[in-house]
C-alpha cells in the first residue's frame, strides 16, 4: 500500500468525522437562528449516529456485492454533495433530512475506509495502519467541533465551513479514483442467530453493556454542554464552545500507550472500572460554572471516556478467540445505540431539571456502567 493511498484513506476518515459532529458546537446557535428547540437542534447528531447502531449487521453484504474503491468513490461524491446542500439550506426539516441521509453514508465510508487499508497493507504494517487510523479518526472529531465553531467566529457565518468541507469531500471523491482497487473484503455477513448466541455469553454482554452506558454519557455530555455555554455567558462563542473540545485529543495518546495504561493499572479489567470511575469524577467537576474548572473537568471526562473505548474495544477481541466479526460487530452497535440515545434523550432531563439535575442522571447511567465492569472482572475471575 503506497503512502499516497494511507493519505487518501486517512483524509478521508478525517472528513468523515468532521461531517458527523461539526454541528455539535453549533446546536445552541441552530436553536437560535432556526427557533427550535434544544431537543430539536440534538436531532442533528442523532440523525447521523443512529444508523452506525445498525451498520456492522449489513457491512459484510454490501463488501462483499461492490468494490470497496467504488463505495468510496460514491459515498464521499454524495457526501460532498449533502455538505454544500446542508450548507446553503434555511428549513430545519431539510437541514435535518440531509443529516439523515449522510447517516446512512456515514457506515459505508468508514467500514470501507477500515476494510481498505487492512486489505491493502502488509500483514506486518496492518496492526500499525489501524492503529494510526484510529487516531486519525479522533483527530477528526475534535477538528470538526473545533473548527466549525471557530470558521462561524471568524467569518460570521456557520455555512462557510460546511461549503468548505463539502469542497473536500468532492476533492477526497476524486482522489479515491487514482488509488488501486481491492477486492471485496470477504467477510460474511452474520446469522441472527450467531449475533444472539454470541450476546448470550455473560462476559460479551457485560462488556456491550458496559461501553452502551458509557458513551450514552459521552454523547450527552458533549451534546448539551454548549447550551450551558450559552446560559452561562449570555450569548453563543463558537471558539470558546469548540476549544471545550479539545480533551478529545487525550485519545490519540491513550490510543498509543494503552498497553503502558494496562501495565500500571494491572490489566484491562482494572483500567475499564478506572476509567468510569475518573468520567464520573470529571462529571462531579462540571457542577462548578467556571469555564476553566469546566475545561478541565472535559479533559477528565475523555480520558476516562477513551480509557473505557479503548480497553473495552480491545478486551472484546481478547476474549473472544471465534467470530471475533460478530463480537466486534455487537460492540460498536452498543456503542453507538448509546450515543444515538445519549444525544438526545437526557436533552428532557435538563430541559426539565437543569444542568444540576442533567448531571446527576449522567452520573447514574455511568454508575450503570460501573456495575457492569465490576461483574465482568468477577466473572472472568
């Protein structure tokens, strides 16, 4: 695989999460500007996470029917299209159909991304590949926050950086054309009843259970922490809003040292009940409206968010020595099922409780997850 391709794939995992959550930072001024509401103006990240829930039990049809290079090719010509469409768009019910339909784009462009460079690379290179692509894809989420909300400070309008990211992803279209092709990735798409029998075995359960009501808490505390922003200053700050992001970059240095993490902590068991345990402290720590005491304690919460991911992702396969598709398949549904949930459902609970009241359910579904880890270092013991 040339390092002209790895470029090809990795801005284009870049891309792809930059169109997943650049309107994260930008709800409270979607609620303004469009005079919604805040469960409304959450919908923009639902609309595009909820189908990842689904995507790993059809990933393996759709690899196997069409040539990896030409699914990308596609997805990313729609997906440019939808960006400069979202764009120039005024009504939220459009803004909102296109967020839907790049949900439905958004599982076939990173499986196909992922199955392209394990494909490609050399089985020496594969375990490095990966590993680099999952930074990438971090770097990605916190460059979409981050930049959408500096682009709407800077130019005074939010609709520059989509046009801007909707000319990339033509770009990025284009660029998948001159790379090779590569054949199906011949993974089979999985029975009901192996996805069943899989979920039965406690440990993978535990685990799908675990990671659910982690990034549940995740989603919610990053979709509705900007409208607190908001309450707190007085008015809307894309920057200020976007730099809150930027304890998403602690995820590219867990991601690279984890196996140091384990060592200290004395294994991955013990590093998955740590790192819940440091999101609900970071959680404790968001009570106090200061923003700097609050910008730490989101750094606190992605630590102990990416500590959990990355353990978990990685014990899963650990355990599971057959059908390691179905049980990675099972861990990124639950995963992302969480998020979809966890952008929208707790925006009730601050609507009619407040932030005080938003933090306190935060809290318990992570003591939910706290559970979970604890009965999975029982069993396995």
């Amino acid at each position: 695989m040339s390092k002209f391709e790895l470029f090809v794939m990795y801005l284009c995992a870049i891309l792809t999460l930059c169109v997943m959550y650049a309107t994260q930072p930008l709800q409270p001024l979607f609620e303004e500007i469009l005079n919604i509401s805040k469960f409304q103006a959450s919908l923009f990240t639902t609309s595009i996470l909820t189908p990842l829930a689904f995507a790993s039990i059809f990933y393996g049809y759709i690899l196997e029917k069409f040539a990896i290079k030409k699914i990308l090719i596609f997805a990313f010509l729609i997906f440019g299209i939808l960006e400069i469409a979202f764009a120039i768009s005024s009504s939220y019910l459009a803004l909102l159909m296109i967020r839907g339909l790049q949900g439905l784009i958004t599982p076939a462009a990173l499986t196909g991304i992922m199955s392209y460079i394990s494909i490609n690379s050399p089985k020496s290179s594969v375990g490095k590949n990966i590993g680099i692509y999952i930074g990438i894809t971090i770097l990605g989420g916190f460059l979409g926050r981050f930049l959408s909300g500096l682009f709407n400070d800077i130019f005074g309008n939010w609709r520059v950086f989509f046009i801007v990211i909707g000319i990339l992803l033509l770009i990025a279209s284009f660029l998948v054309t001159k790379i090779s092709g590569a054949k199906g990735s011949n993974l089979i798409k999985p029975k009901i009843s192996d996805i069943k029998n899989m979920f039965l075995i406690k440990e993978n359960a535990f685990i799908c259970l675990y990671i659910f009501f982690i990034f549940f808490s995740f989603q919610g505390v990053l979709n509705f922490l900007p409208f607190e922003l908001v309450k707190m200053d007085g008015s809307y700050s894309g920057s200020k809003t976007g730099i809150m992001y930027a304890g998403w970059l602690i995820g590219l240095i867990i991601s690279f040292n984890i196996s140091k993490i384990n060592k200290i902590l004395n294994g991955s068991k013990n590093s998955m009940i740590c790192g819940v345990v440091i999101f609900i402290v970071g959680t404790f720590l968001l009570h106090t409206h200061n923003f700097y005491i609050m910008f730490f304690a989101m750094l606190v919460i992605c630590f102990g968010n990416f500590l959990s991911h990355t353990c978990g992702s990685g014990y899963i396969n650990l355990i599971n020595l057959n059908h390691k598709g179905i049980a990675n398949g099972l861990y990124v549904s639950f995963y992302y099922l969480g998020g979809s949930i966890g952008s929208f459902l707790p925006g009730f609970i601050y609507t009619n409780s407040g932030w005080g009241g938003f933090l306190f359910f935060m809290s318990f579904m992570l003591f939910i997850s706290l559970i979970f880890s604890i009965l999975l270092k029982k069993s396995l013991n």
